[in-house]
C-alpha cells in the first residue's frame, strides 16, 4: 500500500540530495573503489564526512562495503544494481548542469 503522503521524486531527493552523495555514487560509477582513492577523487571532503555518507547510502543499499580479508586486508566500495540504476539520474544532472549552470558562470 503507498502513503498518500509518498512522492517517489521526494523520496528519492531524501536519499541523493546531500552535497556529497551525488559525487560519491558518480565516482562509483566510473568502478569500485577503496576508501582513500574515493577520498583523492573528491576535492575538500573530509574523512568523518565521507564515512557518514558511506554509511548512509550503504544502509539505503545504493552500496556495498567489500572486504577482503586476505592480507593485506582492504575495503573496497562499489554500487548495487539500486545504485547502477541512478546512472540516469547522474547523467540529467550532469547535462543540465552542463547547459543551465556553465552559462551562469560565464556571466
């Protein structure tokens, strides 16, 4: 049964709407990657506030925290196919950006 209230736009802004989130899964997309190269790709992030988001979007299952526990033992973060599917979401952002926001900037 769905809520009334239930929007599938707003309940989907909820999970990605953060500063960071959208530059996390885009990374993802590019291939799995440990936790300090994620770090390396995105500029002026902290590690507390990579961690939250890690966390956050593990628990909505957009990803999945690897570990390997050969030595050396290592974790690696990729998406789940819920967070493959976001890749058209990423992508409108991107061209919108692209022809809505580069304009503004060039004013």
């Amino acid at each position: 049964m769905v809520r009334e209230d239930w929007c599938s736009v707003t309940a989907t802004s909820e999970i990605i709407s953060t500063k960071w989130r959208p530059v996390i899964i885009d990374r993802l997309l590019e291939r799995p990657r440990r936790f300090n190269e994620l770090k390396r790709t995105i500029q002026r992030i902290s590690s507390k506030v990579l961690v939250d988001n890690l966390t956050k979007l593990e628990e909505e299952g957009i990803l999945e925290r690897i570990v390997d526990t050969n030595p050396p033992i290592s974790v690696q973060y990729r998406l789940t196919e819920k967070g493959r599917d976001l890749k058209e979401v990423m992508d409108a952002m991107e061209q919108w950006g692209e022809k809505w926001l580069t304009k503004e900037i060039e004013m």
